[in-house]
C-alpha cells in the first residue's frame, strides 16, 4: 500500500470513529449523507459537472479496483460509518439508476462535489446544491412510503442517521480562490451567512422527520495538499492563514448545534471535530500506523 492510499484510509476511518461516538448500534437502520465530495459517493457521475470521480486512480482500493465516483482510493467515512452500523459497507449513491428505493432505504448519499453552505459555490463546478440535495432527500421519503408503507418509512427516517459534510468549498473555491462571494462579504459576515445556510438545512431536515445528525466541521483547510502546495510564503507548509479562518468558522457551528438542539423538537445534533482529527494525525502519524511526514503527502 502506497503511503497515499494508506493516509486516505487511515483518516476516513478516524473521522468514521468520530461520527460513530454516542451512536448506539441498535435501532440505525440507515445513513443518510449530505455535502460535498468528502461525501459523494457517485452523484455527479449522473449529472452535468466538471467535478468527477469515475476514473483512475480513483477507486483502486475500492472493492474490485472501481472508480465508482467517490473523490477518494477506496471507501468514505460515512461506508465506514454504515458497515460499524451493521448495514452495507458502502453507502449507495441517490441518483446511480441502478439503486432501487429498496436498496436505498439502508443508506443513501445525496452528496455532491464542489457544493457548499452557500448554493453558489455549487454553481462553480455547475454541483448540486444543498437545496437540491434536501429536495431529493424530500423526494426519497416518499418514495420509501409508497415503497415500504408509511410506518416502515416513518421508523427509516425518525431513527437513520444524518451526516452533513460540507462547508470547505465555501471558502477555498468561493471565497478565496474564486472571490465570488470575497468583494460581497465580510469574512465574518460570509461566516455568519454559512452558518445561517447550515441552520436552514438542518431545520429543513428535521421539518422532514430527521433527528440524529451530525454536523462536520470545517478541517484544517490551511493542511489540505493544493493549500501546503501554493501557499505563497512557506510552499509545502500549512496555510495558517486558511487555518485560523477553519477555525473561526467552527467555533460558529459549535454554537449553532447548541442553538439549535435547544430549539428543535427531539433534535439529537452533534458537531464533529474533523478539524482537530485531521491535526493529530498531521502532528503525530506515527500513532496511526504511519511512518511517514504527511505534511508531504501530495494528495
């Protein structure tokens, strides 16, 4: 295993363990996922996008060595999740017309690479929104009424649980590299906008029936390779310019779930720290089963 591939698996499971914490197996009987391409697990590969997955090296860890769309050599963190769950070991994706709501009805992505918080990031790479992807996950619940009956689908949607993840497109593509939004807002306003689109999309899923969810945070965005890579004044280094912004913006999502489990009826919503999983194994691969600096990984 080359020490790319083996870095991918190792954070994927990390952050699996970390959105399984306070996650009682009994009682799951699907994961339902929203975000970007750190949770598509193939939508774009059925839609009109620049952002794709579907071709090598993509996918060569994946069972059978195939680019099934996932931006990643092998499984996600939400296949990780749903095989600890004990259902499929990898989480199907909305649009592949080869899924029926019945195979769907255990775990369903509705992610979409390139999208953000804010629905115009998505139209950078021409993703699917976050909007679209609540509508889709309205129109999922009731085909699994019309499929399962209405308390089959009641339990499905009540006790599944949500993962969002996405919120890093915002402000690598939208923000900074692509200043749409940069001569609009504020940062602190632009920050206080995504958390507002996070709101909504929370509230917009509880409305439907959802209850468990969890919320990623941002990672250290100054850390991610293309960052370390054109950083201007330390090439190969971290960001830590893009890293306080990660920061700053989670400290937000952070009373956000505060806000919002005291608001919502029934809510369950738990912030994930990806920040800080990702930090650790920066700082200490060793203690992951890696030998390697991976500051130096390139991708």
């Amino acid at each position: 295993m080359s020490t790319q591939r083996g870095m991918a698996a190792v954070v994927a499971a990390v952050v699996a363990h970390v959105l399984l914490c306070h996650v009682a197996g009994e009682g799951v009987p699907a994961v339902i996922v929203f975000g970007d391409s750190t949770a598509d697990t193939g939508n774009n590969n059925f839609i009109q996008t620049m952002a794709r997955g579907n071709y090598p090296p993509y996918g060569r860890d994946f069972a059978g060595g195939v680019a099934t769309g996932r931006f990643s050599n092998g499984r996600l963190a939400a296949d990780f999740v749903s095989e600890a769950l004990g259902l499929p070991p990898a989480v199907p994706a909305y649009l592949d017309p080869s899924r029926s709501i019945h195979q769907l009805a255990s775990g369903v992505s509705f992610a979409s690479a390139g999208t953000g918080l804010d629905n115009v990031t998505a139209q950078i790479l021409s993703a699917m929104t976050l909007t679209q992807q609540i509508d889709h996950f309205r129109q999922y619940k009731e085909k699994l009424r019309w499929a399962k009956g209405e308390a089959a689908a009641h339990h499905i949607i009540s006790q599944a649980l949500y993962i969002f993840s996405v919120g890093t497109s915002d402000f690598l593509q939208n923000y900074l590299v692509f200043p749409i939004r940069g001569s609009e807002f504020t940062l602190p306003r632009y920050e206080a906008y995504l958390a507002g689109a996070a709101a909504e999309a929370v509230r917009a899923v509880h409305g439907l029936g959802g209850r468990r969810v969890k919320l990623a945070g941002l990672p250290p965005l100054g850390c991610l390779p293309v960052e370390r890579t054109i950083n201007p004044d330390r090439p190969g280094d971290c960001n830590e310019m893009y890293n306080m912004m990660a920061l700053s913006f989670n400290a937000r999502l952070k009373r956000l779930v505060g806000r919002l489990n005291w608001e919502l009826p029934g809510a369950q919503l738990e912030y994930v720290d990806q920040y800080s999983i990702l930090s650790a194994i920066i700082a200490r691969p060793w203690e992951y089963g890696q030998s390697y600096p991976v500051m130096h990984l390139a991708s």
